[in-house]
C-alpha cells in the first residue's frame, strides 16, 4: 500500500517501504536504541536486523484520512530509561516523517522486543 499527497501541481506517491526506511533510521539515531528487532514466526526468537533490513522492524498503515499508524519493533540498551527511549523515539519519529513526507502521524507505537547488555 502507499499513501498519496495531492497538490496544485499533482499528485505525489509515497510507497509504505520509503516510510518504513525514514522510520527505521530515525529509530537508529535515538541514544539507547540498539537496533530494529524481528520476531521469527518459526521459534519465537527475536533477531537484531542489519542497517540494510531496517524495514523489517516497522509495520506502517495508511488509514483512510491519509494519516499514518507506525508500529516500531525496537531493541533497547541495557541499564537505560525504556520510558525515556520510547517518548524520545515517539517525538522523533513522528516529527521527521511529518517534516519529510508531509503526511499526518496519528500513532507511533513503540513495542521493546528485547535488551540488550
């Protein structure tokens, strides 16, 4: 799915992989955040995702208003404010997607797979 921002001067196309990709570096740049997580469906294990599967720890939704929904899938430092991180990654997140993509965040929620020491 993609989102689509019109203007006097057309239509502009954003598919949900760009979104996710600007989530997932935004999400890299936050103190205490070690990196994006997966969930293995097979074992249940939680995998740390290389820079170049970013988009793998973050589902996007466009809903019918045009409003985003970003779910961030993220890995956490050890000994570090969990509740800080996420406020800060929220703050962050939602800031540079509306900065960049010009679209309307309405959630980001923040689901901490794992720590890591």
């Amino acid at each position: 799915m993609h989102s689509t921002v019109k203007n006097e001067f057309g239509t502009i196309t954003i598919d949900n992989e760009v979104i996710g990709r600007l989530a997932g570096l935004t999400a890299m740049e936050c103190y205490g955040v070690v990196g994006m997580a997966a969930k293995s469906i097979r074992d249940g294990l939680v995998h740390l995702l290389k820079i170049e599967s970013l988009t793998k720890g973050v589902r996007t939704k466009v809903t019918e208003d045009n409003e985003l929904i970003i779910n961030l899938h993220i890995i956490v430092e050890y000994g570090t404010n969990i509740h800080a991180i996420a406020n800060t990654l929220i703050d962050n997140v939602k800031y540079k997607l509306e900065t960049f993509v010009g679209l309307t965040v309405r959630e980001v929620n923040v689901f901490v797979e794992s720590v890591r020491v």
